[in-house]
C-alpha cells in the first residue's frame, strides 16, 4: 500500500450510529483509508475542529422527475433534486423508478437511468414502484431486476393509478420472498379514503385541509394491518413507509412482539407538521404547500412518533421527498385552478430533502430527544443496511467510500426558501429556527456542498448496484 494519503479530515468529533470519538480521517482514491489519532503529511487536508463528523446522509425515500397521471411536473429532476440533497448533507439518495400502467418496469428502469446520468451531486440507486403486475413483470422482468441490484420495491395500496388490490399485493410479496427482495408499503386504504372524499365534497367542503380528514388515521391503521397480515401469511418482511402517527405505530409494534419482520420509515412532515397547517391562513389555498399522504396529524401522533424514534419502532427517517410548485412556472403548461376546485386534485408530496437531516437534528438532538447516535443511524447507517448499501455506505469506517457530512452543531439559523436549493416554489417549513446544520458535504472524499451550496463542476454521482438487504438475509 503506498503511503501516501489524498485528503485529512482533521481535529473533528467523529459519530457512528454506535459511538462517537475524536479521529482524524485519512481517505485515499474515495475511500476511508485510516482512522486515527492524528494523520499528517495528506495532500490536502480539512480542518474539523470543533465540528462533528458523520456518514453522509442517505434517504431513501425520495420522488425525483415522476411523471404524474394529469400532467404536473415535478419541480425537481436529477440536477436540482441531487443539488438540495448535497446541500442538506447527502451523499447518496434512493428516488424511485416508476412503472407506468401499461408499460414494460425494465423499460422504466432504463428511462430513470437516462435521466440521472451525469447529473447527480449525489450517489443514486433505484428502489421500483410496481403498478401493473403482469404474469410478464411478475415472472420475468422483477426477478432479472432483482438479480441486477435493484433489490427493494414499493407497492401502494391507494393512489388510481398506482394501487393494487390485495391479491397483487400478495403475488408481489411472494416474487419478494423468492427473489429475496426487500417489499416497501404504502398503506392507506383506498376504499375509505375514496368515502370520506366523496362525503366531504357532498357537504362542499373542499379546502386543501380537508385532505388531512379523507385520509384519516383509520385508514392507515387498518391498511397497516393489512399490509402486515400479508405479509406475514407469505413470510416476508416488509418496510412500512412514511408512518403518520400513533395508530399505526401501533399495528407494527403489535405485529413485532409475535415475532414478525416488520420495519417502519417515518419523515419530517410527522414530527414538524400538524393537520392545522393545512388550514393555511384562513382555510385557503396556502394549505395546499402541506397536502402528503398520509397527511400530518396531531401533538399527540407527534408525540407518539418521538417515543418510536427513540425506542426502535423506528428504523427509518426519510424525506418522502415529493416537490411540486404552489405556482407553477408558465412553461410547465400546468398552473393550480383545478387544484383549488378540491382538495382532490392537489398533487400529493412535499419537497424535504434538504430539510431532513436539519430538522432532525434541531427538534431531536439539539433538544434532547435523541442522541447523536440514533440520528446517524436513523438516517444513515440503518437505510445503508436495509436498502443493501451497508457498509461501502452509511459507515465510517477502513474501505468504506469517503462520504461524509461535517456538521456544526452550534449553527442557529431558521429554515427559509431563499436558502435552499430545490426547484419548489416555497418550503412548507419557512421560518422554522433550526441549531444544528451541515457546513460541508464529501462524496467519495470529493466535497460537493459547503455552507448550504453545492460546488459548481462536474456532478460526481455515480449508479450505486445493490446488495440484498440485511432484513432479508437475516430472514434466511
Ligand atoms: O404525498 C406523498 N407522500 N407523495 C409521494 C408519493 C408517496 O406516496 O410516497
Ligand atoms: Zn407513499
Ligand atoms: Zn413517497
Ligand atoms: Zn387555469
């Protein structure tokens, strides 16, 4: 092994998702290469002192350049997506690739592939959405994806045109179990979803806030259970994505105390949002920047998703990036009348990749609510785990890549949308104070962000193939 060492991150505070201590790092072509006291004679070398040093973020849940059912356009794509990832200390982001109805999943596959190419300020990998499980995508196309690393895939159980009805929910969870994939759930139920819209719409109530009523809790409970119940009768574990609240929570603790494989994702909207905030000012349209599904619910689902991200319920906290424009640019051809007709015709999603790893921090480690531990592994090390990316990602540790997030922990500065770096219009988090931000971010040793903006050149995310989740080896 030749000496020399390309780069020194030195004099910071380095945290694992296990234990902290102070190390300087020494990376040589992208990779970690020494961990240790004190490393001198690098090439060029980052002063950390008096700043703390992580794995880079992963989220690995995020929408970036979907196409959608009545023509919105996304706001962000590969470039822009990718940029506010970095800026908001990421270096590796997990979008989705989409089946449309009708079309060929591997035709899908290459069509996201074309658009991220060259154009990621951070590592990208693909789980699938699969919406129209054919005898052909079931027994050929899935299977072959698998084999090729796209070892993890979503399936929603409300949405038109992406909803399978219970027995393509369970054809697909037996091709997982087959094919040692990793099953992702959307779980709402549709049917009651589709009642209580069509009811609060009789009664002429169609503000964006009523969104928050037709996808009640109740819903989410009872599809959760569902989703667990078939899961369990094709012994597969399950993730159960972008949990709202109490209720739920409650399904897959309930379904973990007998013993079943059932891990949970929860986002930013549950902890920093309430159902109120899509009252807007008066009931209004402004309510529509706070429309995801599940929606945000109460201080005491709040309450209750503080308790499962300290207790383990939690394994996951993702962005469930989704970002749209509240007025869309002219050249989209798209604008917001129809929307602010009904509640039903806003696009769902939120933008948040940016604002995750910051909001976590401040609401949870800057006040006391988690340790610096649990967030690292929360949004680093337990996705690299669960998504097969452990531990080339979400590690520092000897041979792992050089992605890394340096992070001031006594930076105080609030959350507005002149700072970030998205393609949405606004944030639904204007103004929130946050202490705690990323002051520089390094893929594979290379930084791609410093204070809150990427570094121009050429974009350096790469296509990272992945390995099976651990969730499904250690089901065996
Ligand atoms: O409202 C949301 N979450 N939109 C994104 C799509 C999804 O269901 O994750
Ligand atoms: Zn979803
Ligand atoms: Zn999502
Ligand atoms: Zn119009």
């Amino acid at each position: 092994m030749s000496g020399a060492i390309d780069l020194a991150i030195r004099g910071g505070t380095l945290v694992t998702a296990a234990d902290r201590f102070r190390a300087d790092i020494g990376v040589r072509d992208g990779r970690i290469v020494e961990i240790s006291e004190r490393i001198d004679g690098a090439t060029e070398e980052i002063d950390a002192t008096g700043l703390f040093v992580l794995p880079g973020g992963i989220d690995a849940h995020v929408h970036l350049a979907q196409p959608t059912s009545d023509g919105t356009v996304m706001a962000d794509d590969f470039e822009t997506g990718t940029r506010s990832a970095a800026a908001g200390g990421n270096t590796t982001v997990l979008p989705f690739a989409m089946q449309v109805k009708g079309t060929s999943l591997r035709d899908c596959v290459t069509a996201y592939h074309e658009k991220a190419a060259g154009n990621c300020y951070t590592d990208v990998s693909f789980h699938l959405i699969i919406s129209d499980p054919t005898p052909q995508v079931l027994g050929q196309e899935l299977p072959a994806l698998v084999r090729d690393g796209y070892t993890s895939f979503k399936v929603f159980m409300t949405y038109d045109d992406l909803m399978l009805n219970d027995a393509q929910l369970l054809e697909v969870f037996d091709v997982a179990r087959r094919e040692q994939a990793l099953v992702m759930v959307h779980a709402e139920g549709h049917d009651a979803i589709r009642h209580m819209a069509r009811r609060l719409e009789e009664q002429g109530r169609t503000a964006p806030y009523y969104h928050a009523e037709a996808h009640a809790e109740i819903a989410e409970r009872e599809a959760t259970h569902r989703a667990i119940s078939h899961a369990q009768l094709t012994d597969v574990p399950v993730v159960i994505v972008h949990v709202s609240g109490r209720d739920p929570m409650e399904q897959i603790q309930w379904a973990r105390r007998r013993g079943m494989q059932v891990y949970a994702e929860t986002c930013p909207q549950y902890i920093a949002l309430t159902r109120d905030d899509l009252k807007g000012l008066n009931m209004d349209f402004e309510g529509a920047k706070y429309v995801c599904s599940p929606p945000p619910r109460d201080a005491d689902g709040q309450a209750a998703i503080w308790e499962g991200l300290r207790d383990g319920t939690f394994d996951l906290f993702s962005s469930d990036h989704c970002p749209f424009y509240f007025e869309a640019p002219a050249e989209t051809g798209k604008d917001n009348h129809r929307a602010r007709t009904s509640f039903r015709w806003v696009p769902n999603g939120i933008p948040g990749v940016e604002t995750r790893l910051p909001i976590l921090f401040s609401e949870g480690v800057s006040k006391g609510r988690i340790s610096m531990e649990r967030f690292v592994a929360l949004t680093s090390t337990n996705p690299a785990r669960l998504y097969g990316l452990y531990p080339q990602k979400g590690a520092l540790a000897i041979g792992a890549d050089a992605d890394i997030t340096l992070w001031d922990a006594g930076l105080t500065r609030p959350i507005t949308q002149a700072g970030l770096n998205h393609g949405s219009d606004y944030t639904p988090y204007e103004g929130m104070e946050i202490t705690g931000w990323p002051v520089r971010t390094l893929l594979r040793g290379r930084t791609t962000a410093l204070d809150g903006r990427t570094v121009e050149g050429p974009r350096p995310g790469r296509y990272q193939s992945r390995g099976l989740s651990e969730a499904v080896t250690r089901a065996g």
